[in-house]
C-alpha cells in the first residue's frame, strides 16, 4: 500500500467550459449529454470550411484583479482556480512555500499576441503574451508562494501538471498544489487547424466519424493535497491520484504513432506505477479527439494493453462536450474522470445511430465504449490519458483506494553530469565556448543571436529531410541536444530509448513563432495558414523535434516559468531520476532572440541601447538567445556504460516571493529562500560553497537581487567568492543562459575549464572582476529568476 | 505560364516554404523519399500553394501526381483554365 507520506488527494475541483461555468453546470451537462459546439461567434470564418467551436459564455471573468493585467487565458485559469480553492475550503496561502501551482497550456496568452499585433503595439500586452504568465498569475492571486510553473506540452499539459504535482508532493517540496490546464478559443489555434485540415466541419465525433477535431476553451483545476497534510486540516477528499506516466513517441511532430506503442508505455507506467492491477480500471476517459490517426491509434492501445485482463473495461471521449480544449484538455478531464469515479458513473461520447454503433463495435470488439447516455458503474480506478504534437503521451490514475504507489526509490542513488551541448551567440560547441573565455569576448551587439549552420547537421549526421522542418527554436534545441548526447558518448537504441527522457525549460518557447504565424494570418486571411508552420506555435515543438532526432522515447515534458526554467528542468529532472521514472535525462534551457524578442525587450525598456556588462548599474540588458543540453546519468548506469563525468547535481531548491507578473522588485528575499532550499537538499552549509554561476545581465534591478541575496547568504565571505557570469559574453538568453550558467559550473568542476573572468563583490556593494582558477573550486551555486518573484538554485560539486 | 516557369515557381517555393535544400532538388528528384523526406503536412501546403498560384485544385488528387516536380508541373499543365 502506498505509504501515508506519498499519498495524494483531491480536495478541490474547478472548472468552465462550453457546457458550464463551473463543476456542478458542468457535471450536469455531461450527465444530460449536452454539447457545447456552436457556430463560433469570436474569429473570423470568411472562406473557412469549419465554422464550429465550443466557447465559454461567462460574463463574470473579468471579476479578478487588475484585469487588464491578464489575458482572457489567466482569467478562465483563476476562475477554475477560485472555485477549486472554495471547494477545498482554501483561500490565501500568503506567500507559503508549501503550496504550488502547476499550469497547462498550449496556447497561453495567443489574444494579447493578436492585440497587440492588430493594435497600437503597446507594451501593456506583452507580459500577457507567455504561457508563464499563467501560473504566475494564478499564485498572485492566491498568495502560492512555492514551486510556481506551467507545463507546456501542447493538449497533453493539463494531464501532465496533475502528474508533476504529485511528483512534488512526493518528493517532498510541497504540501498542496493548484493543478490544472487553461487555453482560449483564437485565430491562431483556429486557422492552424483548419491548415491542417484537422476541423470537422460539422462537430467532432470521436471514434465514430472521425473526420477531425473542434476547438473548445476553458480551464479545469485540481487541489491536489498531500494526505496528511489534508487529514490534519480535516479537509474533504474526492480520490486520491495515484501514478502516471509520460513518454515521447519520437516519431512525428503532429502525428502520432499508428500502432500506438508510446501511450501505451505511458498508460503501463501510469498503472504499473500506481500498484494496481489492469482489471482495477474501470473507466477510460479517452483522448478522443475526434481525428481517424488519434481515435484509431487509443482504440489499438487500448485493445492490446487491457487485452485479456481487461476486455471489458468503459471508454469514452468528453470531447464532445466541451469541444478540445488543447492545454485545458487533460485539466477539464481530470475533472470529469474524478466526479465519474466518485459518483460511480460513465459518460458517454454522442451522438451514435444504431449503424454507427454496429460499426463501432466492429472496431473496438469487447470494450465497453460508452455511447448516447451516462450510465451508472460501479468503480474503483479511472485512467486519464492525452497524446499531443510534439509527440507526447500522458496517463494519470485516480483512485478511491489508495493503491502501492513506490516514489523515490532511488532518492540516495547520485546523479552525475555527463555530457554538455552548448548552443549561443558564441557558436555551438564547446570549443567554441572555450575560445570565447580565452579571448575575453563580449556581445558584438546589445542584441545578440545564435546562428546553426549546415556544418553543425553535418557534424551531428542531421539529414536535410529533418533540418527542412526545424524553426528557429528548434534548431537551437535540436543541435544543443544532440551535442550533448555526442558530448557523452551516449548512444540511444531500442533498449535504452525509454531509459532516458527530456525536460525542456523555456521562458518564451514557441512565442515568436506564434506571433510569426498571427502575422501570416492578419495578412492572408485564417484560411490561408500554414500547415508547416504552425506546429512551430506550440512550444513543447522544440523538446518534440529533439526526441524525434535522438530517437528519446521516455519522460517528455517542457516547463516554461521564465529565465530559471534552464535551471528548473535540471531540478525536476534530477526529481525524475530519484522517482526511478528514468535512468537518464536531458535537461535543457532553451530560447531565441528573433526581431521581435528584441522588439518586445525593447518596447518593456529592459534592453539596453548598447553592450553592458554584468554589475554595470544599467537601466537594460543585451537580449541574447542559446540552448544548452545538460545529460544527467544516475551514477550506476553511468558508471556502468563508462561515461566520463563532469560532476555530481546535489541539490535543487526554490523561492518564491509574489510580485506581479513582469516585475522582480519586492521579491529579493525569495532568492535567499531559493538558496538555502538548494543547500539543505544537498545537505550543505552556505560554508561549504566556493562560487557561484549567476545571472547578472547588467540591469541594475536584476543585478541588485543577486548581489544583496549572496550578501545576506554568504556574508563576509562572499568579497573572495568568484561570481561567474555567463551573461558578460552571451547578453540575457533567459532559461538558454540559465543552463548555461549552470554548464559553466560543470565545466569549472570537470577541469575542461581551468580559469574564467568573475566578479567579487566587496562589503560595500562595490565590483570588481579578474580571472579565477577552478582548480580548487568543490561546490558550485547556481542561481536563476523569474518575473513574478521565483527563483531557483542547483548545487553542482566534485 | 511556360512549363519551365512553373517547375520554377515550384522548386522555389520548396526552398522557401518548406526548407528543401535547393541544391538537391532537381525536377525530377523523388519528393516523398529519405533525401526530401515530404510528408502529409508537406502535401498540405503544395495543395495550398499550387491552388492560390496556378489556380489549380490537388485536393484528394492521387498520390503519384506529387512524386516530383516534374509531375505536379505536369499535373498544373493538364488542368489549367
């Protein structure tokens, strides 16, 4: 049975979708089989051969703080939120650690990249614009002040942040965490499908037509509590939530696998991490899209993973419903499998002629595809699953028991750096990297980018028929990625494909790109979009192509918070090996500076109008880009396949002060927190630090948090204590310099760096820099931030 | 429209839009095989494009008229106005 201490339960549900503005309008629709597929009255339809959606009518969601603060995305999330919360008897958490909040999304803020684009381009929109605003938002509003992030895996994310919430509960970091999914209904999304072919111009109908999918919005909330924290407070509990599992297809970017392998190793993990049996699910809240390649490939999955232990076990897309609800998807669906499981009811997907249901049971054999009408069953375990572009599969199991869930088995096992892929302004090697501090470069200009060329897809063996199809970010991510693997020497087979995963950290993702797809849309009309391009849009794409390049078949998932995503992904990377999910995992930091990065740098007033230096009191920073590929081996397997190592990861820490979305001031003290979580999770004393990799860009608000943070951390010791800065040389490339900063460190601890510029600060504030050796360096910091008051720390040492 | 300007139209339109390396794409060059490596999403756009440019519809047209440039030029030839 699963240990008191690695239970988790539901306390709390929240959702709005077309069919209800809350669980119980909801719940009800579901029950009298009701669609929320109309005629959508928000995008334009001119010479469009779909014209249906499923979108919210609420006339209250702009009943939050400062409203024009937030896209229509965070105010569907917050409400859900709210609702979820009141339903948990929860309210302000003022600033607690313990509580987090995980968000899925696709889309993210996609209105305000319209707005702005279509509008006087003011600065006011921009901070709504990045799916990262999301979680932030719903955190200010709440008071969370632990572990703050969104899950950016397209419509597979709202499952996965249910599942990455129970991962931090179980490892400890926190005690209650708002999970959950938001995306709204808008031109890019719409016309991208359409491009796609993908809209069935008469209503999705999973599993039964199959003729494509229709767009829903909303947003579903989980309070997901650890259960003694919730039977001290004496709190109600739905479920519990029990296992899940994650893995990559490694196959297409929009497709995914026909014969259907990879979810159904998700679905495995999901069952055989919870410790119950095939037979003990009793209901399968499909992905059920309403396309022939999904529908087709769940019910192959489904046929052969419940087989004969299980033939005749319910299914069925809410899809119908709700319309699909990409990030908001898996969040919505939680909510739906958990009041199934707790009122002992199936939902069924309609509507089904007597023919159609002939022809259905011709497909799908014994499995009990629930059809027309909710109906009564009793149940003991309901499986969620998604699948999404990208290539990632996701399952999740709710509970009314509480299963044999094993987490951290293999908490005590060490975790080694193994490989680095370096990708920057400065080139996209190591070497190149090397050079660069040798020869004391710095940015040629205050906005900066890396360039891939056919030299690196020679060197790497990237055929033409896959570099064709990369955007910008995925190139970047690609190379760095597989940089890394060559780096380690690690080669990926059928074997070991499912060994080792990827955690991409972005703090922008696929912004750029979307807004690039907006403008084609703004000129030629939505239905003129490009099918080619629009899979660019959703920012998991970049971890997608990796997987698919490398062939990465395991844990998939990118994180976008802000600039500390290149140093989260190494955290909740570090999390997924002790879990004992994978033996190897890629943790990355990835973003790009296209114009409009910079353009937006510029119109917030963070970019400087020429090269700076870190410490160097300015009113901006460079605006630069990277990606940096950072493997993580447990050490055994590492050991076992002889892999040279840089140096061990020994701890992860977070801190979290809330402030508003795009500001810093007011959360310094969060950076103080951050560090000593980071210290006391790789059993260390500030003491036991010799120098620390920051994230000094110039700015003097960014710059001001660091300095007085490792002030009142390191005290008089910090005037001798080598401050590396990897921003000197490669401008402000948020999560890319995050990972960055934290390969410098490895590098530093490896001996493949033997001397680089730092910084000293002095008792009185003041700067001064001159090369340091890294010869008796054992124990490296390394610190990063994110607007909206996170912070984030990982210790690295010999 | 010369055949030769729309085998022109096409090549360019694969190096722009779809990233073929234009090095290697002659009008004969197998457009679906390893070395392009064209896919669904790909034939979407050649339908968009060859539609919106020579007013000409692929839609649900059979899969050998894609094989390369040689044949949709001889396809757009075939079927225009």
């Amino acid at each position: 049975m699963t240990p008191n201490d690695k239970r988790c339960v539901v306390t709390g549900l929240g959702v709005i979708c077309a069919v209800g503005n809350n669980v119980e309008e909801t719940w009800n629709s579901a029950l009298k089989s009701v669609s929320g597929i109309h005629k959508t009255t928000s995008v334009d339809t001119v010479n469009c051969y779909a014209d249906l959606a499923a979108e919210v009518k609420c006339d209250t969601l702009d009943e939050v703080d400062a409203p024009e603060e937030k896209d229509r995305v965070s105010k569907l999330c917050i409400k859900a939120a709210n609702e979820a919360l009141a339903d948990a008897g929860l309210s302000n958490f003022n600033d607690d650690q313990r509580v987090s909040v995980i968000i899925g999304s696709c889309v993210g803020g996609v209105i305000s990249i319209e707005h702005y684009h279509q509008g006087a381009k003011e600065a006011v929109d921009i901070p709504k614009m990045p799916i990262a605003s999301i979680a932030s938002q719903v955190a200010e509003t709440c008071g969370a002040g632990g572990i703050v992030t969104n899950v950016a895996n397209a419509c597979a994310a709202g499952t996965i942040s249910i599942a990455l919430a129970c991962d931090l509960i179980r490892a400890g970091k926190a005690d209650v965490v708002i999970a959950g999914g938001a995306d709204s209904f808008a031109a890019v999304p719409y016309s991208g499908f359409l491009s796609l072919h993908a809209l069935d111009e008469n209503g999705c109908s999973p599993f039964n037509r199959c003729n494509g999918i229709t767009l829903g919005e909303g947003a579903g909330v989980v309070i997901v509590e650890s259960y003694e924290y919730a039977q001290k407070r004496g709190a109600k509990t739905y479920c519990e939530v029990l296992g899940s599992g994650v893995t990559s297809d490694a196959n297409h970017i929009t497709a995914p696998r026909e014969d259907g392998l990879c979810l159904m190793e998700a679905i495995n993990r999901a069952v055989k991490n919870s410790g119950i049996q095939k037979s003990d699910i009793g209901y399968v809240n499909a992905h059920g899209t309403g396309t022939g390649k999904n529908d087709n490939a769940e019910i192959t999955a489904f046929k052969t993973f419940f087989g004969e232990e299980n033939p005749t076990v319910s299914v069925s897309s809410t899809k119908v419903l709700t319309g699909h609800c990409l990030g908001a998807a898996g969040a919505i669906e939680a909510v739906f499998s958990i009041k199934a499981l707790t009122t002992d009811t199936v939902l069924p997907t309609f509507p089904y002629t007597e023919e159609q249901s002939a022809a259905l049971k011709e497909k799908v054999g014994t499995l009990d595809f629930v059809q027309n009408t909710a109906r009564p069953k009793q149940l003991k375990c309901v499986l969620s699953n998604n699948v999404a572009f990208g290539g990632t599969n996701a399952a999740i199991v709710f509970s009314k028991e509480q299963g044999s869930v094993t987490a951290q088995p293999a908490r005590n096992k060490k975790i080694v750096v193994t490989g680095l892929g370096i990708v920057s302004p400065l080139g996209n090697s190591k070497t190149a990297y090397f050079d660069a501090v040798k020869a004391g470069k710095k940015p040629e200009s205050a906005s900066v980018k890396s360039t891939i060329t056919l030299d690196d897809y020679k060197d790497l063996g990237i055929k033409m028929a896959f570099y064709r199809k990369l955007d910008n970010l995925g190139q970047l991510q690609t190379v760095s990625g597989m940089r890394a693997l060559q780096d380690a020497d690690f080669k990926v087979t059928e074997d070991n494909a499912k060994d080792i995963g990827i955690i991409v950290g972005t703090s922008e993702g696929g912004l750029g790109s979307t807004y690039d797809f907006e403008e084609l849309i703004a000129r030629e009309g939505n239905a003129n979009g490009s099918a080619f391009k629009f899979p660019h849009t959703v920012y998991n794409a970049a971890g997608g192509y990796l997987s698919i390049c490398s062939g990465i078949k395991g844990y998939g998932v990118t994180i976008t918070t802000g600039p500390l995503s290149g140093l989260d992904s190494i955290g909740y990377s570090m999390n997924v090996i002790h879990d004992g999910q994978e033996q190897a995992m890629m943790a990355t930091g990835t973003d790009e500076n296209i114009p409009v990065i910079t353009e937006f740098a510029q119109k917030l007033g963070v970019a400087a109008s020429e090269v700076v230096a870190p410490f160097a009191n300015a009113d901006g920073c460079v605006v630069g880009d990277g990606s940096v590929s950072i493997l993580l081996e447990e050490e055994s397997y590492a050991k076992a396949r002889g892999a040279k190592v840089y140096c061990y990861a020994l701890g992860y820490g977070h801190g979290r002060k809330n402030v508003k979305f795009g500001k810093l001031a007011g959360s310094d003290e969060a950076l103080d927190k951050a560090i000593n979580d980071a210290l006391a999770d790789a059993g260390l004393k500030a003491s036991d630090i010799d120098a620390v990799c920051g994230f000094a860009n110039g700015f003097k608000k960014v710059d001001d948090i660091e300095k007085g943070a490792l002030q009142r951390v390191f005290g008089e010791k910090l005037a001798t204590m080598p401050l590396f800065e990897v921003k000197e040389r490669v401008g402000e490339g948020r999560a890319g310099s995050a990972a960055l900063a934290a390969s410098e460190a490895a590098m530093l601890l490896g001996g493949e760096l033997a001397s680089d510029n730092a910084y000293f600060v002095a008792a009185d504030g003041s700067v001064s820099s001159k090369f340091a050796e890294a010869a008796n360096l054992k124990k490296i910091l390394v610190i990063s931030f994110a607007a909206g008051g996170s912070y984030s720390a990982v210790v690295f040492g010999k | 429209m010369a055949n030769e300007e729309v085998k022109s139209k096409l090549k360019s339109f694969f190096m722009s839009d779809l990233g073929v390396d234009g090095d290697v794409l002659q009008y004969d060059t197998a457009l679906f095989g390893d070395e392009i490596g064209l896919d669904s999403v790909d034939s979407l756009e050649i339908i968009s494009f060859v539609d919106s440019t020579f007013g000409v519809s692929m839609t649900g047209v059979a899969k050998e008229n894609f094989q390369s440039i040689d044949t949709i030029a001889a396809y757009i030839e075939a079927h225009k106005a």
